[in-house]
C-alpha cells in the first residue's frame, strides 16, 4: 500500500511539475521560517505569544466542537441554510485575510523597509508562498470535494470519509496558522479579532462537516465525533503560525501575507463553489456580505 501510495505521488509529481515545485518552494520558505525561530518561539517573551496562539487555536477547535455537536440535536439542515451559513463563514475569513493579515504585514513591513514598494512586494510573496501551498497540497493530497469531486492521488484505494476528513484538514490548516501568525508579535489589536471571526465562523462550518459526514453514511455519534476532531488541526496549525513569523522581523509579514494567500485560496477554491452548487447563490452572496460586514466590524471595533 506505501509502495503504492509513493509510485501514485510519482506519478502525480511528473503529470503536475509546476504545483509540485510550487509546493517545495512554499515547504522550503516555511522551514526555513519555523528552523528560524525555533528556539526563539520557546523562550523569553516569545513563550507569551506562544500561549496566545495556543488558546487562539483551541478557541477555533472548541467552536468547531460546538458547532459540530449541534448535528445530534439537528436532523436536518436545508441546503439554501447550509449554503448561507458556509456564505457568512467565507465572508468572515475573506475579511479576515484583508482587515488581519494583509493590512497588518503591509503595516509591519512598511516599518521594517520605510518603502510602499518592498511592504507591498514582501506580503505579495508571501501571499503567493499561501497559494502555492494550498495548491500544491490539494494536488498531492488525496480528498475529496462536495463541489468538484475526487482530487490528488489514490483516492480509489481511500475510503470517502476519510478523503473528506483530509478536505476538512486542508480547509482547517490556513484558519490555524493565521491565528498563530495573528498572535506571534503579541499583537492583541491583530490576534483577538482574528481568533474571534475564526471561532464564529468554525460554529456553521463545524455543523455543515458533521452534517456532511452524516449524509454519506455515518452515523450521528461518529460523524460528530470527527467532526469535532477535525478542529484539532486549528492548534497544531496556530503553533506552525507563531513558530514561522517569530523569527526574523520580516518573517512576520510574510508569514502574514502566506495565511492570507491560504485563507484566500480556500475561500475561493472550496468555500465559495460548495455555496453555488445547490442553486442558492444569492443566500450565499448574502451570507457572504453579512460574514465580511461582521468581520470588518469587529476588527474595527476591537482592533
């Protein structure tokens, strides 16, 4: 079966040669962020940042549970409900890439270099290092979308749950990394409105995933229960976030800009397509208007 596995990345690599280098080209720069810091992150005041991120990234996975949980009492969910609420959550995480990473990296970088241009540069990069790695693990990763189906290696030889689990662990990973990367500087004014729009929208996202996995088979108890514990890559992911953007002063920007592009590219490559593909576009063009008007609020208010 590994055997198998490897000869189907292989093969995978050499069918998709520009994702696949984009993918190591995005590995490569996040290593190197995280080999960076890595002492750093674990002493002195850093270890204050790391404990923000860590209760950040448990306040996304308890809000994913809650979420998740509302599956037993709820036996059915609409679609045009499910397609509003998923709306609002796209709209919260779309103002959250915009209002919470990509103004703050332009803000830290502009400090750093005194020049619009190399702000502007520094957090396009790493806008572009989130998308390559997005897009590069949704080539190479076996899992399967609502919208567009089967995706990446292997998946005949993977059960559909599971390639849904590693769809939620995909979509899960961005939201993570940027509330660490929000609280790395110990920045309130950034972290807590970011993990607040993350926590509300993770409560219809928890609900549509154990709903979702109800639907292809599971029953009520397990569907949830992996539901919920698909919130747990929110944690891991909030470490990974701190861990990069802790080291050198514009490893902070553009590992702003790298969960921005992540956040962004889920939004656009899942999110949205997963809302339109029942017929309810405007519910979800709504949802997604009202999540973006909640999101831009609270980082005003509280920023």
């Amino acid at each position: 079966m590994t055997r198998t596995l490897l000869q189907s990345w292989r093969r995978q690599v050499l069918a998709h040669r520009g994702p696949a280098l984009g993918l190591l080209l995005a590995l490569a720069a996040m290593a190197w962020l995280l080999l960076d810091s890595a002492v750093q992150s674990f002493a002195g005041h850093n270890r204050t940042y790391l404990g923000y991120a860590a209760l950040g990234g448990l306040a996304g996975f308890g809000a994913t549970a809650l979420g998740a949980l509302g599956a037993l009492t709820l036996r059915q969910v609409d679609n045009r409900t499910q397609d509003c609420m998923l709306g609002f959550a796209a709209g919260m995480m779309l103002a959250a890439a915009s209002f919470s990473l990509i103004l703050p990296g332009l803000d830290a970088a502009r400090d750093l270099f005194d020049s619009s241009v190399a702000a502007a540069t520094t957090v396009v990069v790493g806008l572009g290092l989130g998308v390559l790695l997005m897009l590069g693990l949704d080539y190479f990763t076996p899992h399967r979308h609502e919208s567009s189906g089967l995706s990446g290696p292997e998946t005949s030889r993977i059960s559909g749950v599971w390639l849904f689990v590693l769809a939620i662990i995909l979509h899960n990973l961005p939201e993570g990394m940027a509330i660490g990367v929000g609280f790395a500087q110990g920045d309130l004014s950034v972290g807590v409105p970011l993990t607040m729009a993350i926590a509300i929208q993770d409560i219809p996202e928890g609900l549509a995933v154990a709903l979702a996995l109800r639907a292809i088979g599971l029953g009520s108890g397990r569907a949830v229960g992996v539901a919920v514990a698909s919130g747990l890559m929110e944690p891991l992911g909030a470490l990974i976030g701190v861990g990069m953007a802790s080291g050198l002063p514009i490893a902070y920007p553009v590992s702003l800009g790298i969960a921005a592009g992540a956040m962004i590219f889920v939004v656009s490559h899942e999110v949205i397509p997963e809302t339109h593909r029942n017929g309810h576009q405007t519910a979800a063009t709504v949802g997604l208007m009202a999540g973006f008007g909640v999101m831009m609020f609270l980082d005003t208010a509280l920023g």
